[in-house]
C-alpha cells in the first residue's frame, strides 16, 4: 500500500465485499466464501483503519459486531452490550494476549490506580478471588484464565426475575436483539424457574443455543423424508430453530444451551470475583454450564487446552469451532478494558473450520448391503476439521436435485464429529458451462439388476438381493464383523476374492470353507488359511443375539436384536412371530416388524437360515415377555461380561452398570419408552437418587430427585442430553 489514496479505495473494496458477504452469510444463509476467507478480509480491514483513523467511517463493518435484529420479533435493548470475540489464529497470538494483559495488569500495578484483586494480591490470593499464581513464565506470574469450548450455536441473553425466566433475546447488532421469550420457553435445558438459595432479582445470563450433532441428523432425515427444507450445520439449525414464528415448531427441534457469563446484574447479590466460580454458582441455579471448562495457569496451558480440546472435539456431541481464554479476575477485566467490537480480556483461538468448499470432480454409485444405491462425490481433495477429504456422500437423488449438485461444482463440504462427510450445498455463481444434471442409474452398477425405488421411499435400490456381489461381499463381511459373529481374519479383501472367485455365495457358505483352497488366495499362505478356519470354527458357537444381529436384517441393528431375543428366547418362535407378536418386543415398531417378517418370508433368506442353523449353535433361553424382556437381555449380557473372556459372549451392551433416575415429563417420548431404551441397552432404572446413581434425566417440572442430584453432584440429563445419548449408544 503505498499511500492512504490506496488505502481509501482498498478500504472502500474491502467493505463493500464483506457487506456482501455478511448478507449472504446473515440473511441469505448461504456463503459465498469459507470463514477463514473471511475472517482475513475483515482483518485486513481492521488494520488498515488502525493505520489510518481517518478512514474508520460509522458504518464500516467493524463498527459493528453481529446481524441486525429483524422485523418479525419485538426488538430489546441489551443494558450490556453483547460483545464479539478477538480471534487468535496460532499459538503466538494467544502468548502475544497474554503478554497485553500481563502488561495491562502491571503497568496499572505499577501506577497505583484503580488496582485489581489480581494485581494486588499475588500468590497470597489463593480462595480470595482473583489472584496471579506462583507459576512463573520469564520471571513474571502467570495470569489465570478459563478456558473453554467455543460453542457453534447462537449467542442468546436470559433475564431471570424473582428466579424466574422473564426474557430471552438474541444477540442482534450487540445494543439490540430479538425477543424470543416465547421459542426460548420450550428448549428444556433453559430452567423456567433458578433453583437452589437466593438468586440476584435481577439476573441476565449470557450463554450459547446450540443443536447437538444427533439431533441435527436426524431432524435433517425427517425432513429429507417428508420433502421439507434441510439444514447445513447445526448452528443454521440452530439460528432457524430459535427464529421460528411458531414456538410449537421450535419445540420439536432438540434445542440445547450453555451458559458462559452474566450480563446486566441487579447489586443485591453478592457475586463472585472469578469467573470460574461465576460459572459454578449459574450450575448451583440450575442452568447448565459446559463441564469442559478449565482454570488454565499462563499461555502455555491455555495452548495445551486448545490441543486437548481439539483432540476430543469429535466426541462431544455437538459442535465447537474453537476455545475461548477469559481473564478469569473480574476486577482485572475492568482494568483491561475493551475496544468497540471485543473485550480485550478474551480470545477465541478457532479450530480448523469443518466446511470447506472445494469443486465435485465426479460422482461414483455405491450399493450398500441392503442394495440402496448411494451417489458418492468425487472431490478435489480438501482439509476440513483437520483431515484431508476426497469423497462425500450425496445421499440420495431427490437430495441432488434439492440441491442441483452437478459434476465441476463449487461445493461446500462438511465433515463433523464420526458423521460421513457431505456435500452440503453448492454456490451456482462458480457453476462453470455446460454441466449436465445427475441421475442415478435404472441399474445397478454392480451386477446389472434393476434398480427401483420402492413406494414412498427415497432410497433406489437394487433388486438383485444376494445375486448382487456388492451386497454380498457386505453381507458376508457384516455377518464376520466383530460385534456379529466376529470371525476373525474374515476381512475385506478376503470377502472380495471369495467372492469374486465364486467361492462363497451367502454367509452360510462360509462354514464349507477348506484350508487348502484358501491357501492358494492372494496373500494367503498355509498358516493364515488355518488360522482362518480356526476362526470360522470359533465363530460357531455363539448366542441368539449375535446370530439375529449378523443376519443383517433391515433395521435390525445390535439392541433390537438383544430385545428379539430374549423376547423369544429361540429362533423357532421369532420365526412364526407375525408383525402383531413382534411388536410386543420393547422397541420393536411396525416398522421393524415388517422388515423382520419380510426377511424371514423371503425363501432365500429361508434357505440361509436353515443352512445357518446346521453350522451354528447357541443357547436357547426362556421366553422373557414384556418389558423385563429387554432387562433380562442386559443383565445376561452383563453376565456375559463378568464371566471369564469367552469370546462367543457378546460385548457388555453400551449402558451396561449405569444407573439411570428419571424425573420429570419428557417431551419426545414417554418415562416408559424411555425406561425401556435405557434398559435395552443395559442400564439399570431406579426410582431413588443416591450417590450411586450415574445419571438424572430431568424432564419439564422435575422433582426433588433433581434438587437431590445437585446436591450430591450427580449429573443431570436434560431431554437432549439423555436422546443424545440414546442416540450414540443404540447406534453402537
Ligand atoms: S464469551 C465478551 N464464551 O462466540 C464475551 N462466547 O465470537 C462474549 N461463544 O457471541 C462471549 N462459546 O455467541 C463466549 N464459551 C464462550 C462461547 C462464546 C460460544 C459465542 C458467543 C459469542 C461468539 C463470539
């Protein structure tokens, strides 16, 4: 730049290209650029107005710090504005926030004027407050910070009155939001009603709205399912979910929150000093608080809380984009101040982002083992969330018509927690000439079959059944896997040249196995093909459960074969079941039943299972009807479990040795339905809590059993966290 000439007009160019991508990431929900993209244009910005004050204009995208409020929800006034973060990009940022503040804080010390308990205190400070510690970094104290997960949802203010939730806003331009009190009602972790002792009269709670992944998932299948729009991420289903006109529709979206500050507080409570102990006394009231937060000691531990945190990222359940460092003394932040967007007591310090967008090279058709034709996209290779990514999976067609997804597309991919990649949505402007729309074959691409969408599905699949290679090479190596029959050294480059050589047609064929044709196989030599047949031999003893989950049924998967089973206690009587006696089975719908009776109706599967029955041996058990049926199941797992490492046992089911209370009214399901998930997956239900108990799931209107587990520090479930979890733990 050589001049402040240049320096108005790239100004100038930079804001009117961050309006624009302000309103199509604000109002059109639809960005043109990754937020990296965009975060160096608005830095750029930054800096040269810092070099050239007289080019800051009242309207320049960094006088402001969020979207405008709209028109559709009253407007209110935030009596502290709700502020933005500073970003740090690398390690060195957050040491150079640090070193500001440790200069702020000591330059004050050093005048005498307003000082903080931080400063004045010392390591003597210990319990006192705010204090710096003893831990030395270059000769000088550490600060003390928090640390914690910056959560990817919709910032969102709280006012509690009397204890009681009187208003809830969005964070609109920072000075003015929305009002959303009636949509804020619905969202179970939001108490109505402060628990515990005396909160302040006034109370404004800062915190986070966010759609736990799962919950996103699958409100984005049912909605795939009924033809109504889907949502990118989670925080556009969040930010959707909350802005709703009708608070009934944003009662049916598994909203969660966490809290991560106050706002404007009456003076009549005595609050405390450090913000880490702000946090435990917002939990003591009963609004949830991230349990990931930390009192980090200096930059270097809050760099080794950004790499721990970035390592079990993926399991939280919901998404993060980064940390936040908070200056943990509250008198020091007063010191430390803020500039107009950002206080200078904070830093968020970002993750790689989890979208990227990058140009669909080709689509492959893949058949997965109950025949559904799945387009799959061929990507350009791109780095998101910190992996490398080559393919996504672009669901299904009327999922590539919705969103007009062609080969040579600019498209946004996102790759979050254990979920599949995928295409997300493509941006048209960068649409080159001459692309043609995808259809999915008539065939299938593997053995030629016709390929059909049934009547009110939107999978296409092919017909070819156990003809199909594709289907059953994932047949066969589903039957071996580790949590069916686990036939060890049964994996997959072995299935695909038994089957491709003809050598085996359906599971039950792999009991003919002989030693001496498997030698001959590729990279099989005498001792791996007698080690396999060991394993195949191993594998013939095993227990109902394993044997019902293995077969592959549709929609059969690891719990609804467990509960089948001690339904039934042997094969022969879930055999005659007709859709009527499956259903008595705890979690067994229509659905599930028919696609039981149709696997056991169909000859081919008929003549497997016979054959299957010759091969195979396992214990039947006594019939076990209703619920306990599903208890029993746990508990002869958990026997399983404790019985010395036989391998025919099945693994402990996930919930196996938890004890779960329930209290409340659920919303999505009843206390019954979801006594019998947990117990199906191995939990015990109990009605009192103690300090025994793992977990609370605490529903609209609780009990005392909620008040009991606060105070014995058992944690507590809301209506997402407990369907969260159900989710994870019935998906294995
Ligand atoms: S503190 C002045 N803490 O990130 C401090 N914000 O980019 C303002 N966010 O608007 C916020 N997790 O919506 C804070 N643990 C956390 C957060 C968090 C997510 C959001 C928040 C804020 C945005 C700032």
């Amino acid at each position: 730049m050589s001049g402040p000439g240049d320096a108005a007009a790239r100004a100038a160019a930079l804001r009117e290209a961050i309006r624009r991508h302000d309103h199509r990431y604000y109002v059109l929900d639809d960005p043109e650029i990754a937020d990296h993209e965009y975060d160096a244009l608005m830095r750029e910005l930054v800096a040269l107005e810092e070099e050239y004050p007289d080019l800051v204009t009242p309207d320049s995208p960094t006088q402001r710090v969020g979207a405008a409020p709209s028109a559709s929800f009253p407007e209110v006034v935030h009596r502290v504005p709700m502020l933005s973060l500073a970003n740090a990009f690398d390690g060195d940022e957050v040491r150079a926030f640090d070193r500001r503040i440790r200069e702020r804080l000591g330059a004050q010390q050093g005048s005498g004027a307003q000082q903080s308990s931080g400063a004045q205190q010392g390591c003597a400070g210990e319990g006192s407050g705010a204090r710096h510690n003893c831990a030395e970094e270059g000769g000088e104290p550490a600060v003390e910070y928090t640390g914690e997960v910056k959560i990817d949802g919709v910032a969102i203010s709280l006012v509690y009155e009397g204890g009681r939730l009187v208003r809830g806003a969005t964070r609109g331009d920072g000075a003015r939001g929305e009002d959303v009190t009636a949509n804020v009602r619905t969202i179970r972790a939001v108490p109505l009603r402060l628990l515990g002792g005396a909160p302040p009269a006034r109370l404004e709670v800062r915190g986070e709205i966010f759609m736990p992944r799962a919950g996103f998932e699958r409100m984005n299948d049912v909605q795939r399912e009924r033809g109504e729009r889907t949502y990118v991420n989670p925080r556009n289903a969040a930010a959707g979910a909350l802005r709703q006109l009708d608070p009934a529709v944003t009662a049916g979206r598994p909203l969660s929150l966490y809290c991560h500050g106050m706002g404007a507080v009456s003076d009549d409570a005595a609050l405390p000093y450090r913000h880490s102990d702000v946090l435990d006394t917002l939990a003591s009231w009963g609004l949830p608080v991230s349990p990931h937060t930390k009192v980090l000691d200096g930059a270097d531990a809050c760099l080794a809380y950004h790499a721990e945190m970035g390592r079990c990222r993926d399991s939280l359940g919901y998404d993060i984009d980064g940390v936040v460092f908070k200056l943990n003394d509250l008198r020091a932040r007063e010191v430390v101040g803020q500039v107009s967007r950002a206080p200078r007591w904070a830093v968020a310090y970002k993750f790689p982002a989890q979208e990227a967008l990058t140009r669909l090279i080709g689509i492959d058709v893949q058949v997965g083992r109950t025949g559904t034709l799945t387009p799959v996209a061929r990507l350009e290779p791109v780095m998101v969330g910190g992996a490398t990514v080559t393919n996504a999976t672009l669901h299904n067609q009327d999922e590539i018509e919705r969103k007009d997804v062609r080969v040579g597309d600019a498209v946004w991919v996102r790759r979050a927690g254990d979920v599949i990649p995928e295409v997300i949505r493509i941006v048209p402007e960068r649409r080159p000439e001459g692309t043609e729309p995808f259809r999915l074959p008539g065939r299938c691409p593997v053995c030629g079959s016709e390929a059909a969408r049934a009547e009110g599905e939107v999978a296409v699949r092919c017909t070819g059944g156990l003809v199909c290679p594709a289907q059953r090479k994932q047949a066969i190596r589903h039957f071996a896997s580790r949590r069916a029959l686990d036939v060890e050294g049964l994996g997959w480059k072995l299935v695909d040249q038994l089957v491709e050589r003809g050598m085996v047609s359906t599971v039950a064929d792999i009991f003919g196995l002989e030693e001496d044709r498997l030698a001959e196989l590729d990279r099989m030599g005498e001792k791996s093909a007698r080690n396999l047949v060991e394993g195949i031999g191993r594998a013939r003893r095993t227990t109902l459960d394993r044997f019902l989950y293995a077969l592959g049924i549709r929609d059969v998967g690891e719990a609804t074969a467990s509960a089948l089973a001690a339904h039934f206690g042997g094969l022969a009587a879930l055999r005659k079941a007709d859709a009527d006696a499956l259903t008595e089975v705890p979690d067994v719908g229509p659905v599930v039943a028919e696609s039981v009776r149709r696997f056991f109706d169909d000859p081919r599967n008929e003549a497997i299972v016979d054959a299957l029955t010759r091969e195979l041996s396992w214990e039947e058990t006594e019939p076990v009807r209703t619920e306990t049926g599903s208890e029993a199941a746990g508990q002869a797992a958990a026997l399983g479990q404790a019985a010395a490492p036989s391998r025919t046992a099945a693994p402990p089911p996930p919930l196996a040795g938890k004890t779960f209370v329930l209290t409340g009214t659920l919303d999505s399901m009843s206390r019954d339905d979801a006594k019998r998930r947990l117990q199906a997956l191995g939990a015990k239900v109990t009605g009192s809590v103690s300090k025994r108990t793992d977990y609370v799931v605490a529903g609209e209107s609780p009990g005392s059993k909620l008040d009991k587990a606060q105070s014995l520090g058992v944690p507590v479930l809301g209506e997402g966290g407990l369907a969260e979890l159900l989710r994870r733990a019935e998906d294995g």
